[in-house]
C-alpha cells in the first residue's frame, strides 16, 4: 500500500482537530426548540461538543485526538491532547451533554451518525483508561441502538450522515467489548439487512455523499463474517469486481469546489472509500486484494491532499482520513 499513516502525518492531523474542537463557532445545530426558554447557543447546550462546526464532528474529533494520542504517544503535540482530554472529558460536562438527551424531541438527535461515533469515542478512551466519565454517555447511546434497531425494518443506504451500515461499523467494536447482547443484535440486522444483496448497482456517488453505499455495506458484511463467508457474499454483490465493474467503486469522486459544504463531502467520500477498499482487502484472493489496495491508492491520492484549507472540510476530513490510514492496523 503506498499511503501509510506516519508520525509526521497524524501530528498534523492532531493540530487540525485541535484548532475545531474547541472553536464554538460557526455551528450547525441539531436542536429542536420547544419554547423561547431553549434558544441557546451551542457551549450552553452541550459541554463538551460544541466546536468543529456540528456536534458529530467535535465527537469524532476527540475521537481522532485520542485515538493519535494512544497510536503516537510521544509526539510533541501529545501534552496537549493530554491537558485538552483531562479539562474536557469529566462527570460534570458528560452530565451535561447526557441532561441534553432528556429534553423534549431529542430521541432522534444524531441518530444514528454522532450516536456511533460517541461509542467510538468511549471506546478509544477505554483503550487508554479513560473511559469512565463518559461510560454514562455511551450507554445511553447503546440503549438507543438496543431500542432503534429492532425496529428498522428497511436500512437506510444513503451516502450521509443516516447510513445504516457506516454505524454498525462503528457501533459494532464498541458492542463487542462492551456489551453482548448489543453485539449480537448488530450481526443479525447487519444480515437481515444486507446478506441477500446481489449485484451491487454502484449508482454513486450522489453530490453531497461523504460514503460509498456500497462499499460501506461491505465493509459491515466483513465485520459480521468471517473471511471465506464474507468472500462468497462478496463474490454475489460484486460478480464483476475482477474486471473493475461497476467502474464507480473504483473511480475517485471528483470536487469541484471545496469551500461549499456539502460539494467538499466528495472528499470524504473519496477517504471513506479508501477505508472501506483498505478494510476488506484481507478477505479477498491476492490479486483482488491488490486491486483493492491500489483502488484505495487512488483515492486517497485524490483527496488526502485537501483535509485542511477550507473550514467546510478542515472540520472534519482528518478523521476520515485517519481511518483510510489506519485501516491495516484494525
């Protein structure tokens, strides 16, 4: 694989998260009013994520700080993670952004996007022992799961923030080290929703896709399966992949501009992609493993260029690409 994540390469992204993660503004709100009483701003509605433009995006930000501080922990910028993580992350603002939960209409806030990146989050701060204070947080987000999935009846195959797929994926390593039952009932939704897919028709990506429908769906199936199960499903969705069909999984996403919003999730899309190729590659017979090593390649040729320049990507491609770049060492 040509791109590998170095010392060099995560101090950068670590100084990116950390001139977000803390800037309140401008923000996105996911906030429902119910009254004049609850026109507040973001830092009085949430403690603790209220930077990188929108809630999810600080979550996944603190994500990216701690998961470079466990992987490079010498790096000069490690001291401040350490102060940031020690002010931040404590009882008295989780119990702040737990109270935002109990507000009125707050049953579908971040769902399921931020609610799988925050048992992300709580899962790389257990990983360095510093995961009780927001213990209370992330099983709140797992009884949502626990309640949520049951009744999904249809996946949602968007290439945003509602994708199915792309919170299994997360929320899965977490339910495996944490909670059973949770994990359990991520398998089986994951094969009810996507075991009998067959000739995957790759109509992607949509303008404003940040993920490959496709090819997050299957990276879920490789979480759930095992190699040679997971090669045979593979086989089905994708009959054609040995001949580079269809040629949209393996055809970067072009930007055309980055200082719009939801044009600069191409970039995303073209990183998240690279992860997902990355993350199935050891299921797959060699030549195709190469095929998909160097179609992640691309990708990230594409666009690991562009995660800083323009705040409407600056506030959250580097996670993205941390997981491109990461991805052999999951």
């Amino acid at each position: 694989m040509k791109h590998r994540l170095t010392p060099e390469i995560a101090e950068r992204f670590a100084r990116i998260a950390l001139g977000h993660v803390t800037r309140e503004y401008p923000h996105k709100l996911d906030h429902v009013m119910d009254g004049p009483e609850d026109v507040q701003g973001p830092r009085a509605l949430h403690p603790i994520f209220f930077g990188s433009f929108d809630w999810h995006s600080c979550v996944h930000g603190y994500w990216l700080l701690l998961r470079v501080l466990r992987l490079f922990p010498k790096l000069a910028v490690a001291s401040e993670i350490e102060a940031l993580a020690e002010e931040m992350l404590t009882p008295q603002n989780v119990a702040g952004e737990l109270a935002y939960l109990d507000r009125a209409y707050s049953g579908g806030f971040e769902r399921p996007y931020g609610w799988a990146w925050l048992l992300a989050l709580h899962r790389e701060a257990q990983l360095q022992g510093r995961g009780d204070a927001l213990e209370p947080l992330a099983r709140a987000f797992a009884d949502r799961f626990h309640a949520y999935l049951p009744k999904l009846t249809y996946p949602i195959r968007t290439g945003t923030h509602f994708n199915t797929a792309f919170a299994l994926v997360l929320a899965l390593e977490w339910a495996e080290a944490n909670d059973d039952a949770l994990a359990r009932l991520i398998r089986e939704r994951a094969k009810d929703y996507y075991g009998s897919d067959r000739n995957c028709p790759a109509w992607e990506p949509g303008g404003d896709d940040f993920l490959s429908s496709g090819m997050i769906e299957a990276l879920c199936m490789r979480r759930v399966l095992g190699a040679q199960e997971f090669s045979s499903w593979f086989g089905r969705f994708v009959p054609e992949v040995a001949v580079g069909e269809p040629r949209s999984l393996f055809t970067p996403a072009h930007v055309s501009d980055r200082s719009d919003g939801k044009i600069a999730h191409l970039d995303g899309f073209n990183l998240s992609r690279a992860w997902c190729w990355r993350g199935i590659a050891d299921a797959l017979e060699p030549a195709l493993a190469e095929l998909a090593g160097s179609t992640a390649d691309e990708h990230l040729d594409a666009s690991l260029p562009h995660v800083a320049g323009d705040y409407m990507g600056e506030h959250w491609l580097a996670t993205f690409a941390l997981l491109a770049l990461d991805s052999q060492g999951e």
